[in-house]
C-alpha cells in the first residue's frame, strides 16, 4: 500500500508531501491544479523514462519518493535483486540536472528494470482509456482462469513448455553438429583406418630401418664376415692360432717367474673374449638372407610410415599415435551424439504428450469456469436493472 509521496522540483510542484491512509483516498481539484502531475511523478517511480524538462528548476535535482507498507511475500523478489527488505519500504528516483536518473529502493541503488518488476507488484494505474484492456484476449483468459484457479495448471504447462522448448533448441543443436561432423566423418573414419591397419603400437621404425640397411647391404655383410672366419681360422697363420701360441708361451713365462702373471691372465681375458665374439659373428652371419621379398616388405612397410608421418605432418611414431586416439575417440563421440539425439527426441515426444495432456486439462477447467462467469455477470446485471441482458463466453 503506498502511504506517502514525497515531491521536489517536478513540474510546477516546488515541494509537496501527502500522506495516505488506508481505504479510498480521492484527490479531487479544478483543471490545473496539480492532480495529473502527481499521477506522473508516480509514473517516475514504476520506472517510466525521465525528462529533465520535467524540473522546475534546472540547476537542482527532482526528486520523487514513495512510502509503501509491504508484505513478506515479497521478500523472495528483493532477496533475488539483492535489496534490502524493509515492511515499510522507501522508492527514490532523482533526475539530474544534467537528464540523467537514479533510481533506489531503501537506499539501495537499482535499475528501471528491476524498479519496474517492482512497482507492477505494487502500484496499478487506470487511466481514461485503460478499459480497452477488458476486450483483449489476456485479460478475459485471466478472468476466466481466476475464476477456476488455473494458476497452478497453467503453471505447470509454462514449465512444460519451457522444457518443450529446450528439447527442441538442443536437438537442433546437436542435428547441425552432427551434420557438420558428416561432412568429414567419411574422411576422418577413413585417416582412423588408415592408421589402426598400421599397428603402431608394435611398430619400432628404428629396428626395421636398422633391418631394412641389413638386408640392402647383406651381401656385402657377408663377404666382410667371410673374410674374418677365414683370417682367423687359417691354419698355422690364422689369428686364433697365433693368439692361441702366444697365450700358452705367456703362460709358461708366468710359471718361471709370477712377474708374468697378470700379463698372462690378460692375455687369456682377450683369447676367450676374441673367441667369443667370433662365435657371435658366426650366429649372426648364419642368420643374414639375401631374400629380395623380405626386402621389398621392409621397403613397403617403411614407406607406409613414412608416407602416414609426412601426411599427417609430424615426426614421430608417437605423434601418429597420438592423432589416431584423438580421431577413435572423435568418432566415439558422433556415435554418441546420435544416441543423445535420439534420446533427446524421445524425451521431447514425452514432453509433448504430457503438454496435450495438461492443455486438456486447462481447457476443461475454463469450459467449466465459463459457466460460472456467466452466471455471475448476468446477476450483476440484473441488479443494474438489465434482466434481460444475455452473455455468451466461447473458447
């Protein structure tokens, strides 16, 4: 309930303050006396435009201040805009000289906005045309649902509506994100093969260039090898032979004086280590073929590689690695996002039953609720005196 205005320097008013009782207050007084300018500065505090040509004086602010006695319920609404609730609450606009305003609600700085959502809850203005709002189709729908305590079913459908909405937002959504996946899921599913055939994981580029040089250079490999067996192995002259007699001369020195011994246990370090080393170099040379089709498979093989490294434009195994298990786990993610747009639809598909459903019930009620309306309107008719005045609701 509003119990005070308070008016400074708006229009002809240099100041004024009126207190307000509760039940019907009337201002009454002859044209220009005042009355529609204290409806205006009222105005000022629903958050209505400002006018510096408003101001009496222009080298001072305006100021309009209302007094209103509130109830809890609506504490919510200034909790949720960060104002302070006060049962007896205080609405301030100011305009500068310069035109702009300020608007506060127990001090407390605010927006038009938010003095708007406010002064609705608080102040209804009539004014000489305002009846017009009777024939439009919202206000005769409010009468009807009043009359039927719709509220909550209405309600409830705006809920489901809202949620309707989202649904169908998020599938649009998610459809132009899986159309644009399409376009290069093709191409992107076909790199993801490409590199999954490839067998990264087991693959050591380094050993099978190290083989492919092997088997590109096994004859000459082989050849070298030969030539050492046979420089070694040579009778009388080979180089085991040689060693083999120096080893037991040595030997027999370190038994005439033990000046030789450490001498002569080097000596046998090196023939067993040559001797050893020389039977590595056998296996190994048993094992080396000179097969042209294992060659070309190493050839093809690393190509292949090399081929996905340059396509790809990395360096590494490792990195071909790593865009093989970005692209598996993109293509997981399609596959989902059809699941989730196929979900989002059934739920959609539920929203729009239960919608039917609660649309049904609100259109039962009004039918309902029209009855009573007529009802009441032609007995308050008739205490008018038109008896015979006849009204007819269709939805």
């Amino acid at each position: 309930m509003l119990s005070r205005i308070f008016i400074q320097n708006f229009a002809l008013i240099d100041s004024l303050e009126i207190q307000l009782n509760s039940g019907l207050q009337v201002i009454t007084g002859e044209t220009g006396a005042g009355k529609s300018i204290i409806l205006g500065a009222l105005r000022l505090l629903m958050g209505e435009r400002a006018d510096a040509k408003s101001m009496q004086n222009n080298d001072a602010k305006s100021i309009v201040e209302g007094e209103f006695l509130l109830n809890e319920n609506l504490k919510i609404f200034f909790d949720d805009n960060d104002l302070d609730f006060e049962i007896t609450t205080i609405i301030r606009r100011e305009i500068l000289p310069n035109g702009k305003s300020r608007a506060f609600v127990n001090d407390v700085p605010t927006t038009l906005e938010v003095l708007k959502k406010l002064s609705e809850q608080l102040v209804d203005i009539h004014s000489q045309f305002e009846t017009s709002n009777l024939f439009t189709e919202k206000f005769k729908f409010e009468m009807i649902d009043g009359l039927c305590n719709n509220k909550g079913a209405i309600s409830n459908y705006q809920s489901e509506f809202l949620q309707y909405q989202e649904l169908k937002k998020q599938i649009a959504q998610k459809e132009k994100m899986l159309q644009d996946g399409n376009n290069e899921a093709e191409y992107k599913k076909y790199l993801l093969d490409e590199l999954q055939q490839a067998d990264l994981d087991n693959l050591d580029l380094e050993n099978l260039e190290n083989q492919m040089s092997l088997y590109e250079n096994a004859e000459i490999i082989s050849e070298n090898l030969k030539a050492i067996f046979t420089r070694t192995d040579q009778d009388e002259v080979g180089v085991i032979d040689s060693l083999l007699e120096i080893k037991n001369r040595l030997a027999k020195t370190a038994e005439l004086s033990h000046q030789f011994s450490e001498s002569e246990h080097r000596m046998e370090t090196i023939f067993l280590e040559l001797k050893d080393l020389l039977f590595e170099l056998q296996n190994k040379a048993e094992k080396i073929e000179i097969s042209p089709e294992l060659l070309l498979q190493l050839s093809e093989k690393i190509n292949h590689i090399n081929n996905l490294i340059q396509k790809h434009r990395v360096s590494t195994v490792e990195e071909l690695i790593d865009i093989r298990d970005r692209l598996s786990a993109e293509q997981n993610n399609f596959e989902g996002l059809q699941e989730q747009i196929i979900s989002l639809k059934n739920k959609l598909e539920n929203c729009n039953e239960s919608l039917n459903s609660l649309s049904q019930e609100l259109s039962k009620n009004r039918k309902s609720a029209a009855v009573i309306f007529v009802e009441k309107l032609e007995n308050l008719l008739k205490k008018l005196g038109l008896e015979k005045a006849k009204i007819e609701v269709k939805l």
